[in-house]
C-alpha cells in the first residue's frame, strides 16, 4: 500500500479486501490508517514514521487493524520511504492473524499439559504408596498362610 502521514493511498486489491474497505472508498480516501489502527499501536506506528523519516526505512513490527465489524486483524508490516515532501510511503502487510491464533492454541495447550502433568505426579505419589501397602498386605497374607501350613 501507499500511505502518506495520515490516509492509505493506493492499496491492491487483497488489501482492501482485507481490511474490508473498497476501491471506490479509496479513491475518495476515506481510509485514515490512523482510524482503523488499535490504539495500542499508535505510539508504535509514531516510532515507525520518526525512522521513515530520519532513516528512509521502518523496521517490521506487528500492528493490529480494527475493522468496521470490531474484528481484529493483526499484520506483520514494514516499510520504506518514497519521498520527503510531500511525505509518502510504501508499505507492505502480511496478515499474521492465523499464525496469531495458532501460537495462542499452542500456548493454552503447553499449560493445559502442564497441569495434566502435575496433576499426574500428585496422583502417582499416592498411588505408589498405595501399591506398596497392598503388595505387604498381599505378601504378609501369603507368608502368615505359609507359616499356618509349616505349623501344621
């Protein structure tokens, strides 16, 4: 996409069909990155255009779109400066929101194995003692019959 400080300029189609806006939208430039960008990434974006315009580049970091919807939509994006004045730049946006979810999955898993696995050493601890006992009550059975039949 193609942005200046405050409005997305030109995006492919992919794009606007990703953050759910259409060509015509963009013609009129209705879509402010500012307004569709989490709060929480304002501050991050700010970084992002201080290093455009000192440096002519931004560095790749992950930034989340709010759509009309309320869905989020998270994206791994970088990008390079065009020009100075008026200030322009290029950007890319790779939609990292699956790879998101699925690293969140994987997380809520590895704890949920973490208590399995827990909850299996409280068990066994008892359990082992609980074999123990009745292998002696098993055995002491055994050895008081044999001395009842070695008596007789």
């Amino acid at each position: 996409m193609i942005c200046n400080a405050e409005r997305i300029t030109d995006a492919n189609d992919a794009f606007l069909r990703m953050i759910e806006f259409t060509r015509d939208e963009l013609r009129l430039g209705l879509i402010d990155w500012r307004e569709i960008t989490a709060p929480e990434f304002l501050e991050r974006d700010q970084k992002a255009i201080e290093q455009l315009r000192n440096y002519g580049v931004a560095l790749p970091y992950e930034k989340t779109f709010v759509l009309r919807n309320g869905k989020r939509v998270d994206f791994l994006t970088g990008a390079v400066r065009l020009s100075e004045k008026p200030f322009t730049l290029v950007s890319y946006t790779i939609d990292v929101s699956e790879a998101n979810r699925l690293r969140r999955v994987k997380h809520e898993l590895q704890a949920r194995q973490k208590v399995i696995h827990q909850l299996a050493h409280e068990l066994n601890n008892p359990l082992a003692a609980l074999t123990l006992l009745l292998h002696l009550v098993i055995t002491s059975g055994e050895l008081a019959a044999s001395a009842v039949t070695v008596s007789r």
